[in-house]
C-alpha cells in the first residue's frame, strides 16, 4: 500500500500508521481524503498519469514520489455514489464546486481571457454571455440540497467575484447556510483584486468569516505598467495602481492567506530572472505561495478567434521556463522539490524556498479537461448563472440538476 498525503500536507506511514511532517504548507485543498503518493519508478505502469506523461519524464527524478490526485476509476475510496433527480452518478473525490459569477462584465479584459475563447463543438451558450435571473439564490439553495451529504469544496470563480460586493456577500451567506446540504471540506477563491481594493472593508472581514483557506490572486508581473497591458483592467479600477494593490494585498493576507498566480506570457515573465525577481517581490508583501501557469494547452475545436491567436503567439512552455531555472544555479541553491502532482487534467510542480515560501509551475490542457466531463464520471461541478448545475464548464452540456418549470 503506497503511502498518502493528508489535508496538511503531512506523510502518512502505510505501515506504521503515524505522520512525517518537515513543514505545514498544504499540498492539497482541505479534504478527508488520503491523496496516494505513488513512486516514481511506478509512474510508466499507472495508465491514470498516461496524459501528464511528458512532464514526469522530464522532472520526476527529482522526486521521490508523485501525488495522485486524479483518482484512479478503480480506486473504491476515491469515489463516491451519489443521487440527484433519481440518477445516480459517480464522483470523484476531491471534489469542488464552483458558483459561477456572472453577474456582470469583469473589471479586467485580460488578453488571454479563456472566457473569450470558442470551442465550435460546445452545446449552447458560454457561461460568460449568462446573467443570474433574481431566483438565482433560490435555486442555488435546492441545487446545493440535492447534493446533501456530498464531500466537496467551494471554488468561487467565474467571471470576477468581487466585482459586485452584494451578489458576493449573498453568495457567501447561500453556500455557509445550505439546507441540509454538502459536507464542504475547503472554500478557495480566484480574484483579480479589483473588489478587494474597493470594497476592502466590507469584503475582508465577510471572506474571512466564511473560511476562505486561501485566494488565489491573479498578477501577472511585478511591474504595474506591464501587468496592465495583461490584465488591461478598465478605466477607473485602482487595482491596476501598484500602491493600492499592494496596500490592499498586505490588508488580506493576515486575514485570508493570498497565492501570488502569474499567467507567464511573452511581453511577462519569461526568463529566469523574472521568475526570481518575482518570487523576491512576492516575499516583500509577505506572499508565502506564487504560482507560475502557462496558457491551457487548447484543442483543435477551439476558433481561431484574437484571444486563440494571443494565446498561440505569446505562449511559454512552462517545462522550458522551470528547466531553464533549474540550470540557474541561483535556483538550485535555494529551492528544493516538494511534490509533483498530477490531477485530472493538469500537472505541478512544487518547490520549498529557505524562506519557507511554495514556488509552483503548473500546466493544464483543455482536450484532457472535455475528455474527463465526457467519460460519464464527474470530476467537477459548476453552477451556472441560469440555475444549471453541470458536471463542467458548459452550462448547457451535462446537467445534472435544472429548475423544475413552474
């Protein structure tokens, strides 16, 4: 029996039945879970790591074991039967679910904007182009009933959540008081910061209380006017002013821990310099965790549309950005391997710093992503601004749970 990893982190003896533990940095979403580290040397026979294959051949010799968070469909206690609308289904464990935001436009008009983005094979309208009608709480609330019993986390995001501050403090009271519904393990949220320079006092201390373990801040440079030609947040948002992100930043982070997300791009971060630059600047706002993404590898069916033409032209292979770092020396000596993961259709790599910071490179890819919600197993929730609940991101495709009519 291999060993696991448990919600904080810590290794768990298979055999002698106690935790290891040299540091307290989460591996994992909050979950009661026993995520299995396989070794390495196995990974080539696991057909459940056949399509993050490339990168572990590239960087798994420099861990001792890989995390399985993809749960392998064999696997009894990585799964769970559950009823909605009298259909069973099987769900993967962990689990999250996002409420998708819709409310309104987003604050920023990123050029890389996976909202933007046309798969010509989708059934129905983007869940961007969807606005919640005034029933939209309601029928969250017998959403989340029919998912009574359910181990899930909440992942809030969408569009940006904190751009309407009351359609989020409703959601948060709609998720923290359900009737009688999921057993919510963990609650993460994807920010651009724009509400939360805005509306810092209001939104904080609301976040806070709800158990947010942590937000995952998205800043894709560390120079404000560079960021701004990425994000390209509209006229007015203080966000786009250094002061005020990193005032707001510093007014959070004792609160709800904040993750530094860095989509690397041409024209961004590219180098190694960067990356270290940014990894310094991130540990100056007291960011214990930065995160370095490459663009979602996209499928054939995806348009050739301004953003796929973006995407294409300024992508940087994350396996040639974390290679080159590894040849710096400067890396090597103060970065040491801490887990490679392989989910269901990502991979990451996470690195410790003599700082006791998490320096994270990861890559995902959108074919693996519609392969896994088409298999019939579910892997991800998502409930959309017209009161569907579907397994993934298209809010007419898989629909598990709709308003009944009248």
């Amino acid at each position: 029996m291999p060993p696991t990893i448990n919600a904080t982190g810590c290794k768990r003896s298979a055999n002698k039945g106690h935790i290891e533990s040299k540091h307290q940095i989460p591996l994992l979403l909050k979950t009661s879970v026993h995520v299995p580290l396989l070794p390495i040397a196995q990974a080539q026979h696991n057909p459940v790591l056949k399509h993050n294959m490339s990168a572990i051949e590239r960087f798994g010799r420099r861990f001792e074991n890989i995390l399985l968070r993809e749960p392998p469909a064999t696997d009894p206690l990585r799964w769970i039967s559950h009823e909605i609308e009298g259909i069973s289904h099987r769900f993967a464990q962990p689990l999250t679910l996002t409420p998708y935001a819709a409310v309104q436009d987003c604050s920023a008009r990123c050029c890389f904007c996976s909202e933007n983005l046309r798969d010509q094979q989708m059934i129905g309208r983007r869940a961007a182009a969807l606005r919640p009608d005034p029933l939209y709480f309601t029928h969250l609330r017998t959403a989340l009933a029919s998912l009574r019993g359910l181990p899930l986390s909440y992942s809030l995001s969408g569009l940006e959540s904190t751009d309407d501050p009351e359609w989020l403090l409703e959601l948060l009271a709609t998720l923290q008081n359900p009737d009688d519904g999921p057993n919510v393990e963990d609650s993460v949220m994807y920010s651009n910061g724009a509400g939360l320079v805005e509306h810092t006092d209001l939104l904080v201390p609301a976040l806070s209380a709800f158990g947010l373990s942590a937000i995952e801040w998205s800043r894709h440079h560390d120079m404000p006017e560079t960021n701004q030609r990425i994000m390209r947040f509209r006229a007015g948002q203080r966000v786009a002013r250094q002061d005020a992100f990193e005032q707001t930043l510093g007014r959070v982070n004792p609160h709800i821990p904040v993750k530094l997300v860095c989509v690397v791009q041409r024209g961004g971060i590219v180098t190694p310099d960067d990356v270290l630059r940014y990894i310094d600047w991130a540990h100056r706002l007291g960011v214990s965790s930065v995160i370095f993404r490459e663009f979602s590898e996209l499928p054939a069916s995806y348009s050739n549309n301004a953003t796929r033409r973006y995407i294409d032209s300024a992508r940087v292979p994350i396996e040639e950005l974390l290679e080159a770092c590894l040849a710096e020396r400067r890396f090597r000596a103060h970065h040491q391997p801490l887990a490679l993961t392989s989910g269901y259709y990502f991979w990451n790599a996470r690195w410790l710093t003599a700082r006791q910071q998490e320096v994270i490179f990861e890559k995902s890819d959108y074919a693996t992503l519609l392969a896994h919600e088409s298999s019939g197993l579910i892997y991800k929730l998502v409930f959309h601004a017209n009161a569907h609940l579907c397994a993934g991101w298209q809010p007419d495709h898989h629909v598990l749970w709709r308003p009944h009519a009248g």
